[in-house]
C-alpha cells in the first residue's frame, strides 16, 4: 500500500524558534498535499492544501506567513512553522493522494504526524 | 451547524457486543464518505469507504443514507482491538479532494 513518512515525529522547541516538519510519499507520487493540525480530543482541521510546484492554499484563519509551506517535488512537502508559540503545540499530520495508482487515486494516506510541543 | 457531526461518545461496550456509530453531514453536494479509525497518539487510518448501497467489510458495516445526509457504521462481534476513535469523513468541494473529519466517536472494549 501507500505509505506516507513524516519527520520529525516528536519534536520540542523554546518559543519563538522555527521547526520544519518533512511530509513524504515513499512509493508514490503526490502533486496535492495536505496538512492538518489536531489538538487534543479534537478532529483534526485541515490547515492548508499544498500544490507540488505552486503556491499552497491556506484555509480560513490559518496564517501563510506564520506556516510555510513548500512542496518542491512530487514526493515532498514541508512545513515550517516559524517563531513558534506554545499555543502551536500540536499534533501536525500531512496526507498525500496517489496520482496514478490504479484504485487508490481516492484515497488519502496520512503520515504518522509530527507532536510538537513548543516550551 | 458542524459540517460533520457525529455521536459524541465515548462508548463503553463489553467484547461481543454489538455497537453502532452515527453521522450527519450538512454539504448536501459531497460525494465520497469514509469511515477512519484514529489509535492514541496516531494518525487516521481508513476503515472503510460508505457507498450508497451500504458496504459490509468482515464484522464492519457502513451504509450512507443521501437524502437524510446520515452515515452509520455498525461493529458487530467488537474485539478489543477495536477500541480507538472512530471519525466519519466527508470530502469537500472542488478536485482537491481535501475531507473534513468530524470530532470522532471513542470506543473502549471491555474484557
């Protein structure tokens, strides 16, 4: 099956550093991306779309220059989230849709996430 | 009004039993349903897809009901391993397939 890697998995941070989460399609290729953030005993709330090549599509109230998104090829997507603030604590998750994959084309697989704990 | 709401749970049920999970969706136009189910700490994983003429996978039933905007999944014969989160998805608008969850539902199964 498809299967989604992020990295890091856990990561803890002073406020006001930058972190990069890595968003990877192992054996396949994705030109749409997405990533989520979920709080606890939340659901989880898609955070922006992210296109290989463009610009990504942040939802309402999701700061583009706070999460920076870039999708440079078609196995690789990354978040930064930039001076990073305690209410940024979260578990971030990304998902990729196969392109090209014969019945799977509908599906989302999603990346074990990323907890970040911001201090 | 959520887009999609779901029990809010959590279910307490004794191995064997028999458990069912509900949703509403208020986006009339979606198109693809699925049921995920979320471990601790984990990301989603899909459970199954929700087809219009129901859809039945080992001890997981799904049926979707278009005109009341209503999805179910039903557990029969629950294991322990089936405690987790239960979330109902709907897809959104537009070919970005992007989905949105609902709060999820937990089930715990007791021995």
């Amino acid at each position: 099956g498809a299967v989604v890697s992020q990295h890091p998995s856990r990561v803890i941070c002073k406020s006001g550093t930058s972190v990069k989460i890595e968003c990877r399609s192992l054996d396949f290729q994705a030109t749409t991306m997405f990533w989520y953030r979920q709080f606890p005993k939340q659901s989880l709330m898609l955070m922006a779309t992210s296109n290989e090549g463009s610009k990504a599509t942040y939802e309402q109230g999701v700061e583009k220059d706070k999460f920076l998104i870039n999708h440079a090829s078609l196995t690789l997507s990354t978040l930064t989230v930039t001076s990073a603030h305690p209410e940024d604590s979260s578990f971030y998750i990304c998902s990729a849709t196969p392109v090209g994959l014969a019945g799977l084309t509908d599906t989302q697989y999603f990346g074990p996430g990323t907890r970040l704990t911001v201090l | 009004r959520k887009e999609v709401e779901q029990d809010p749970g959590p279910f307490n049920v004794p191995e064997g039993a028999t458990v069912a999970f509900n949703c509403t969706y208020s986006n009339s136009a979606s198109q693809s349903f699925f049921w995920y189910r979320q471990d601790c700490r984990k990301e989603p994983k899909l459970l199954m897809s929700v087809y219009s003429s129901g859809n039945e996978d080992g001890r997981f039933t799904a049926q979707l009901n278009r005109a009341s905007q209503y999805i179910s999944l039903l557990i029969r014969d629950s294991k322990l391993s089936d405690s987790a989160t239960y979330l109902c998805v709907v897809d959104g608008l537009g070919s970005a397939r992007q989905l949105t969850f609902g709060s999820g539902t937990q089930l715990t199964v007791l021995p």
